[in-house]
C-alpha cells in the first residue's frame, strides 16, 4: 500500500490514470462497480472536487454546500473508481499542492486538455 506521502509525491498528472490508484484492497468487481455509478450520481451535483495538499479529498455542490472525506485517492479502497467517476463527469477537478511554502491550485481538466494536444 502506497503511503499519503508517496501518494502526494506523485506528479498532478498521474491523478489522470484511476488505474494508478489501485489499491491492495480493491478485491470486488462488483463492490467496485457499485461505488462507480454512486459516485457519478455524486459528481453531478459537485460544482469542483478537490485533493487537498493532505491527499483526501472534498467537493463543493451545485446548491453552495460542501462534501468532505477523511479518504486518500490510492489509499483507501475503491478510491480509484471514485477518481474514475470524477474523470468521467463534467464537475471542476482541482488539485491543491504545498509548493515552497504556498498553495498551488492545480487544474486538472485544463492539464489533461494540454495532454490530449501533445
């Protein structure tokens, strides 16, 4: 299992393979099937999901309110298909990194456009 400080070394762009965020855990096709289609009902009420510069993850929603997680992309479990169903839908995806002593705001969508073009 890969640890919150190997996790947030990876590059931002790595955040645009869910497959890399497998984790031992992810046994259950079924389970985790389960938690994709949940979470894209999910993403289309976030207005933005975010990764905070501690490695969990949040959302804001389309009705001003906020959802907040303790869980780790590629830390816990089936956290891979929630990154999928974020790829997948059309909700902002930020990516907040401490960078020399500041916050840098990372977005996503405009970082996998710049891939597609390369």
């Amino acid at each position: 299992m890969a640890s919150y400080l190997d996790l947030n070394a990876r590059s931002v762009s790595a955040f645009l393979d869910a497959s890399a965020f497998r984790t031992s855990f992810d046994v259950s096709k079924d389970r985790g099937k389960e938690r994709y289609q949940r979470e894209l009902l999910c993403c289309a009420e976030y207005v933005t999901f975010h990764i905070g510069i501690n490695g969990t993850w949040s959302a804001t929603t389309r009705e001003g309110g906020s959802v907040t997680s303790y869980e780790g992309i590629g830390y816990h479990a089936y956290t891979a298909e929630l990154l999928q169903a974020v790829l997948d839908s059309d909700c902002a995806f930020v990516i907040h990194r401490l960078e020399d002593g500041k916050i840098v705001d990372y977005d996503m969508r405009a970082i996998a456009r710049l891939q597609e073009v390369e």
